[in-house]
C-alpha cells in the first residue's frame, strides 16, 4: 500500500516504485488543486500520472470533497477521476464514505457524491436582496 499525503508531481514516484513496489493499493490526494498552486497538490490529472510513475494498482483518490479549499467544485476532482481514469485503465476504488471496502474485489465505482446535494443542485438560486451601502460611515470603524 503507498499513500502519498499532500504533494506534487514527482519523477521520485518512478525510484519508489523500484524500491518498494508494485503497490496492491495507492493513495494520492487529489483535491484542492490550481495551476497557480505549484506543487502543493497534484489534483486529479497529475494524480493518474503519479499512479503510472508507481506502476499503477487500485487507486483509492483521497483529500477531495471534505471541505472547499480551492476554486473547483468539491466534486470536480471525482467527475475528473471517473472521466479520465477508465480511459488510462486505472482501477479506481472510490466507496461512499465509511463504505468498507476490500480494493481487489472493488467493482465500477457508482458516482455516490452527485446524489449529496442534488437537491440544491435542482433548485433555483434564490434571489438575493438588494444590497445598500451608506452614504457615509463614522470613522474610525470600532
């Protein structure tokens, strides 16, 4: 099993993959990502390129979708995983939370995160109030 923690895209994975690999189960974070970020995060795309430096394995995506940290919707690193991942032919392991799960005998992932706020997402936005600034206001503000 590896499990990465936050990073960035590295050509180290390739020499860890040599040391310590093949790996059953890979752990890369993937969320709170952005190009103007550096390499804090690797997100979802350099996450698949990560795993192939590894040598692949079931890849179970972490640090996505617990709190919104980044520009992206919290979701967007998994529709990027389920979009881009079957055409590399990643296995991906990506259980509801708390869904126990044996890696080897994880079957399709079902995209569990859509039904979590699909009610807000089919909901009109309210209108919000019209906002009025003061004429003027006391300074110093305390």
């Amino acid at each position: 099993m590896f499990f990465s923690g936050d990073t960035g895209l590295t050509t180290e994975y390739a020499g860890i993959r040599e040391r310590l690999g093949p790996f059953d189960l890979v752990m890369l974070e993937v969320g709170a990502f952005h190009p103007s970020w550096g390499d804090i995060h690797l997100g979802p795309a350099n996450a698949l390129e990560a795993l192939a430096l590894l040598g692949g394995g079931a890849f179970l995506p972490v640090h996505w979708g617990t709190f919104s940290l980044a520009l992206h919707a919290w979701d967007e690193p998994a529709e990027t995983l389920l979009a881009l991942g079957p055409k590399k032919g990643v296995q991906l392991v990506m259980p509801r939370l708390g869904e126990p799960v044996e890696p080897a005998h994880a079957e399709a992932v079902t995209p569990w995160w859509r039904a979590v706020d699909a009610p807000a997402r089919d909901e009109a936005p309210a209108e919000a109030p019209a906002m009025t600034l003061p004429k003027s206001m006391p300074w110093p503000i305390d």
